[in-house]
C-alpha cells in the first residue's frame, strides 16, 4: 500500500467571513499551509441581512436554515456569489491559485432534497455523492479548491447544504485516496468546557468523553451536531480532526481540540 499524500481540509464559519480583519489574517495563514489543501465556507450572517432587506424573514431549526425558493435565491446569490469570489480573489492576492466552486460546477458535490417526516426545509440538500476523481485532478494541477455551502441534485435543482456536513463529506469522500487531516476552524480556541472561559479548551475529546460531556450538559446546541459530523468522519476514514481558532493552523503553541475515536 502506498502512502496517501497529506490533504488539509479547512472549513470556516460565519464569525471569520463576517469579520474582514479575521477572515484576512485567515487566508493569510491558509495560504501559507503546505501541500494539498481545500478550503470550505459557510454564509455567515450576509444571507440573513440580505433577506431581511428585501423583506424575507429568515427561518431556523436546530441552527438549520429553512430554505424557500426565495431563501435559495437570496443564499446562492450570497454564498456562491458574493462570499466565494471574494475569498478566491483574496487568495489569488496571496499566490494561492484558488477556484470557488458550488457542488453543481463539474458535478463535485450532488445532494437528494431533505425529506423530513414533519419538516419541511425547503431547497435543503444532503449530501449524496462526491467527485472524487474530478478534485483528485484539480488538486494534482496544482488548484486550492474553494467551496460554498450549495449543492445540487444532477436534476436542474440547486440546494442550501450545511457547510460542516460539506467539510465531512468531502474529508470522507478523499480519504480514500488522501491522508485527510479535517480541521474546523471557528472563533473559539477549540470545544470550551465552559463557553465564557476561552481557556478552558478540552483538548482531546474520544466518544467516551463525548458522551458523559453531553450527558453533563457541558457541550450543547451547535457544537453537537459539529462533534456528531467528527465521529462520523473518523469512522469512515478521516485521520485527524481539529477545532478551534485559526491561529492553530500555523501558531504551534495555540490550544485546539483533538478529535480521536
């Protein structure tokens, strides 16, 4: 068996693309990162202002966003449009010769439409199948591949795709060819055993711990699904995960946490 050549996954949430200064000094440190490398983005909160200026009321479930044809309007506008060619222009700036793309370009990332049994999510996608072969290409020629959180479902119709679950998919997808280290980079030094204290970072987290932490109530809302996705990753091929703050990603004594099985 040969060795798998080193990949770096990195996705981003919404508290550094709404931050210039942040997400600047992000893709100052993304830039810098050796070898192949892919980064995903979420929409931060421009689709909701967006929204909200032409009158559309956003809603959430579960920190999931319900999306209308209005709302994938307004999110593919945002997330593809906006926000994507912003972060590969800045990347060009930096010699990181970066391509944004949406899951429907070149067939990279298609979803089947959420069928919840009393929810309806709209133009909600889950992930279906990745373009492996495709981004193996693209890598090897020496493209950053840059994607945001919109999907397709190979019948004409685009879908608002949860971009953590996007990160995941892509990482198990490559792990197969790739020694895929995944890391989710957000404005936390890592998962907090208390959430007003930024140095109490838990820094290695297995399932065990995972589960008298849920059980404690010490980790909730948002970080459960983000921590359910981990686990998922690693046991179907990931090598490494990593959350916290993007400092970690070139600073070798920042705090951040492990996720092991």
């Amino acid at each position: 068996m040969e060795n798998k050549k080193p990949l770096t996954l990195i996705k981003i949430g919404g508290n550094i693309i709404d931050n210039p200064t942040e997400l600047k000094q992000f893709l100052s440190d993304f830039s810098k990162i050796e070898g192949y490398k892919i980064l995903v983005h979420g929409g931060g909160k421009s689709a909701t202002k967006m929204a909200e200026s032409i009158g559309l009321v956003p809603q959430m479930i579960d920190g999931r966003r319900i999306t209308d044809a209005a709302m994938l309007d307004v999110v593919v506008m945002i997330y593809a449009g906006q926000i994507n060619k912003n972060i590969v222009a800045q990347l060009q700036a930096k010699n990181t010769n970066a391509m944004g793309f949406s899951g429907a370009d070149g067939n990279l990332i298609q979803s089947d439409k959420r069928n919840h049994p009393t929810i309806n999510y709209g133009f909600v996608g889950d992930v279906k199948k990745v373009n492996t072969q495709l981004l193996e290409t693209l890598l090897s020629n020496g493209i950053v591949p840059v994607f945001c959180a919109i999907t397709h479902d190979a019948k004409g119709q685009l879908l608002n795709t949860n971009a953590d679950t996007i990160a995941s998919e892509l990482a198990i997808a490559l792990s197969e060819v790739f020694d895929v280290t995944l890391n989710y980079c957000f404005e936390k030094p890592g998962v907090l055993y208390d959430t007003e204290d930024d140095s109490s970072v838990i820094e290695n987290i297995n399932q065990e711990l995972y589960s008298k932490l849920k059980a404690e109530k010490a980790i909730h809302s948002g970080m459960i699904p983000k921590l359910d996705n981990c686990f998922n990753s690693l046991s179907k091929g990931v090598q490494k995960i990593k959350i916290g703050h993007h400092r970690m990603l070139q600073d070798k004594t920042a705090l951040y946490t492990t996720i092991t099985l």
